[in-house]
C-alpha cells in the first residue's frame, strides 16, 4: 500500500480555500501512485475554530465540504478531519473525527476520545469525546485511525487520561497506524512529537503515519513536521518544518527499511526563527494586512522585531518611527536610522520633546511641582504610542508590539505605550534569545548595528537610566522567569536552584502584580510551551 500525507496550511472557515487545497492535495497524490491521503486534524475547518464551532451554519459548511471530498475519493482513500454532528443526544453536539473515505462511499470515522483541556486546548468546550473503537479495512490492511491526543497521553510522566484509545485498537491487530494532529509549534515540540510515536511503536510495534497541520492561526503557530515511522519507532522521514507538502509513502519499504532514520535539523534558534518570521507573515496574509509600523529605539528589542517583520512581509512594506525624547541618547538614534538603513526599510523620525513639555505644563496644574517619577516616564511612552497608533490609522499599517518576553513578565513596560501593537512578536521570547536570535539574523550579514547588541539595556526615559535600575541582570532573571513560567516551579524549590531569595521574591511579586497589564496585551506568537495568553490563566485580583 503507497500512503501519502497531506501537510497543508489551512485557514480557519475559508471553505472554499480549504477545498481547494484538498481536492488539488488528492489529485497530486493520485499522481505519486497513492492508494490513501492523510489530511489532518479539523482539516475541514481550520484548527482551532473556537466558538465557530457552535454555529450551525460553521458545520453545515464543513459537512458540504466533506461531501466533495467523498465524491473526490474515486479510486483513492482519503483520510481527513472534521467535525461530526454527535446524533445521540444528551452530549456535546460534535465530536472531533476523522473521516474515511474511499470510492464515494464512507468507510467509517473515528472519534477523538481524549480532549485536551490543558494549556491552549479546550476541546471538551466544544466536543464529545469518542467512546466506541474499530479499526477501518482497506485495501487489506486493518488500520488503527486515531486524533492526535488519542496517542500521547504515553509520554506523560503522570498520566491524565484514564486508558489508551490504541489498547483497545490493538485488539483488532491493525497493521498500521494513522494519527492526524494539529499539534503547535513549541521550541521542544518536534522531539516530543518523536518522543511519542517511539513510545507508541515500543508499545503495539506497527508503523505510524502521523500528519500535521501547517500554518499559523494568530498566535498559534503550526510547524508541520509530519512524521512516518517505522515498527521500531524509528523516523523514516520527517516532513518539512513552515511548508506545504505532499509526499507518499510505500508502506511495505517503511516496514522493511525500519531502522534508517531521517529527519531534518532541529537547531532551537533557527526554528525559533523561522516560526516567528512564518507566524508573522500568516497573521497578515490570513487578515489580509499588508503593511506593519513599529517603534524604532536604537534597541535590540525593536531592531530583531524590525528585521522579522522585513523578513516576513518584505522591507518595503515596513516603516519605523524613531522618536527621541530628550532622555535618547545621540548613539540610540544613530543606531535606529543605521538599522532602517541596513534593513532598506522606510522610517521618519519625529521628536517628541515639545509634545512632552506641553503636557508637563498642563498637568502641572493638578500636580504642581512634584519630583520626577514614573509618571513622566510613562508619558513619553504614551506619546510614542499615541504617534504609532495615529500612523496606523492614517496609512493602514499594522501596529506591531516589540517587547520581549522577559519585560512582558515582569510588567516592565508602559500600559497603552510600548506595550501598544496588534500582535506581539517578541512576546514569547526571554532576553537572552533575543540576543541569540539577533546574531543568527547577523551569521552572514550585519543588518542588525552591533552596537544595539552590546550596548546595556535602557528604556531612556530618564537621565541615565538602565533596565538594571529595575531588574536583576537578565542572566539572573531569565532562568527565574522560565522556572516560574513554564515549569511552575515553586518560590522555595527556585531558591534551592542556589538563587538569592531577596531577588527570587521580588521577581515573583513583579509577575503576579503585572497580571492585569498582561490581560489587555496583543496577542503573542507561541514559540515555548508555555506563552502569555490564553494557555496561562491567572486570576487579575488573585492572592497566593
């Protein structure tokens, strides 16, 4: 049997593009001799629809879509993903499924039976989970069709699900597996990904097809990466990582050649740069957005977001407003127009000096003559963000936020100021990447001034200011943030990591008080397993 996967870039109730690319998917299969396509998870749909998903004309289109893959199975299977209306009420109204078709006709389906709830998923919001397992005949093989979550609960080290939906597929003794997933990027995600399907094969011992989704949803980012692994779990091949694909498979070599493993390069700072230029791009092409504005400091912030943005969309449709205050350093702006230059993107520079004074002079009506504080500094922020939002309404141009992960969590940055954009590009990125990711954009070429990089941190928004008046140095708040961040770990269980408990006290207050301005943030592109958004939910008036 020759089985091919269908890694395609699917957008959330485009019908008619999501057809398109599916019946054009199938066709190019029958031309590399497939007898089966995989297309994965919600491939009908996009992934994920969220509340689209309760409106009954959402589905109705989805089933008409299902309709013209079923006529479009002439001679070939075609596996794909979709809602299934649940018709044995009380339940959910759906279920998550994949489909089998072949010939015109339906061969049977497979409910998705574990619904994560964890993280970004909340699938049991809006689907039943499966409760009956068959294995599906064709072309004679038995084969085992499961939804992504079905087989992964293996590599949890404390499970969460009470059986395994492949225990009782096993039963029928398939020859294979087939798992259809929208699985989102993460800097790890790759491995894991391998992870389970070597702990699969260790277990029943069959080849697995596993297809994956491609694209990017505003802040989910999907990376494809499809994989197809031999009885041993060894990766006979690794589908590409951003791009559409179609490759077909012999099943027969799969089993044979198991043991010879290819797959692609996994260097983290490369993937994560290609996932924030991808997730970037897809956030405008998928709006229909051309053109983004952004703040131009002479920082390293604003430089690495400015050179994703020009790598994404391309630096003519990128434009940067340099705006000193009388706190800017001279080298800042020389090294903000430096990057406009060296990126060949578009930039004006407006000082904002006087529209500072002005409103020192009239608030000074209510406040009168008290000290320098805070509030002056986040009046500077403010007017620069004043002049990005009026520019982005005036010409059209996407704000884009371009502060880091690392500020993000400690609330270091000025509400309705810097933190101003429509999507946050940084957002997911601690300090000490951005410099990473910053000398891998200057490998070849220096595009980012090699002063922004080596020049201390400063927001300059007071005589001599430096983001360490603020914070612990960020070799010293990075690994605390992530601790606390992504592994959860407890105050006292950082402190035993041999960190000073003064500073490890401070930085967790810093992050539990700045939740409130997180809560009105742009949406950030994922890149670690655990970003700013809707996977972390924290309560605003919360005491612990």
């Amino acid at each position: 049997m020759r089985i091919a996967i269908a890694q395609l870039n699917f957008h959330i109730g485009n019908f008619e593009s999501n057809t398109e690319k599916i019946l054009s998917a199938v066709q190019k299969a029958r031309e590399q001799g497939a007898d089966l396509v995989c297309f994965s998870e919600l491939a009908s749909v996009g992934y994920p629809a969220l509340d689209l998903l309760e409106s009954p004309d959402f589905i109705k289109k989805s089933n008409e879509l299902l309709d013209r893959v079923r006529e479009a199975s002439s001679g070939i299977g075609i596996v794909i993903g979709a809602p299934r209306v649940n018709p044995e009420l009380p339940g959910k109204n759906l279920y998550n499924s994949a489909f089998f078709f072949a010939d015109g006709q339906q061969l049977g389906f497979a409910d998705k039976a574990l619904l994560p709830t964890y993280d970004v998923f909340d699938e049991y919001r809006y689907f039943e989970p499966g409760k009956s397992f068959n294995t599906i005949s064709f072309k004679g093989k038995e084969i085992a069709l499961t939804v992504c979550e079905d087989i992964w609960d293996l590599i949890h080290e404390d499970p969460i699900y009470t059986f395994h939906p492949m225990d009782v597929l096993m039963k029928s003794k398939p020859d294979l597996a087939i798992n259809i997933a929208a699985s989102p990027f993460s800097e790890k995600q790759h491995a894991n990904r391998k992870k389970v399907l070597k702990k699969n094969a260790d277990r029943y011992g069959i080849p697995f097809f596993y297809v994956n989704h491609v694209g990017a949803q505003t802040d989910l980012i999907f990376d494809g990466g499809s994989l197809v692994t031999g009885p041993s779990g060894e990766v006979a091949d690794e589908m590409p990582f951003f791009e559409e694909c179609v490759r077909t498979y012999d099943l027969e070599k799969i089993v044979e050649n198991d043991g010879i493993s290819k797959f692609q390069s996994t260097d983290r700072i490369t993937l994560m740069h290609d996932a924030l230029v991808f997730g970037l791009r897809e956030f405008f092409e998928k709006l229909g957005f051309k053109k983004a504005i952004l703040g131009l400091s002479g920082g390293i912030d604003s430089a690495l977001t400015a050179a994703i943005a020009c790598r994404a969309l391309g630096s003519e449709n990128v434009h940067g407003l340099i705006m000193p205050s009388g706190f800017s350093s001279d080298h800042s702006v020389a090294d903000a127009l430096d990057l406009a230059k060296r990126l060949n993107m578009s930039s004006d520079t407006i000082p904002i000096g006087k529209m500072y004074d002005n409103f020192s002079t009239e608030l000074e009506t209510f406040f009168g003559k008290t000290p320098f504080d805070v509030t002056e500094e986040n009046i500077q922020a403010r007017i620069r963000g004043i002049l990005l939002m009026a520019y982005s309404n005036k010409l059209g141009h996407v704000l884009l936020n371009t502060t880091n992960k690392s500020e993000m969590a400690v609330g270091y940055g000025t509400l309705y100021g810097d933190l101003c954009g429509s999507l946050s590009v940084l957002g997911d990125v601690y300090k000490g990447d951005v410099y990473k990711l910053s000398n891998y954009i200057n490998r070849e070429e220096e595009l980012i001034p090699r002063s922004s990089i080596l020049k201390p941190p400063s927001a300059e928004l007071k005589p001599d200011q430096k983001d360490t008046d603020f914070l612990p140095d960020y070799d010293v708040l990075d690994p605390i943030l992530k601790m606390m961040i992504e592994e959860r770990y407890s105050l006292d269980k950082i402190i035993s990591k041999g960190y000073d408990r003064a500073v490890v006290e401070k930085v967790y207050g810093m992050v539990h008080r700045s939740e409130f301005k997180r809560f009105q943030l742009a949406p950030v592109l994922r890149v670690s397993k655990k970003a700013f958004g809707y996977g972390r939910r924290m309560p605003l008036v919360g005491k612990f």
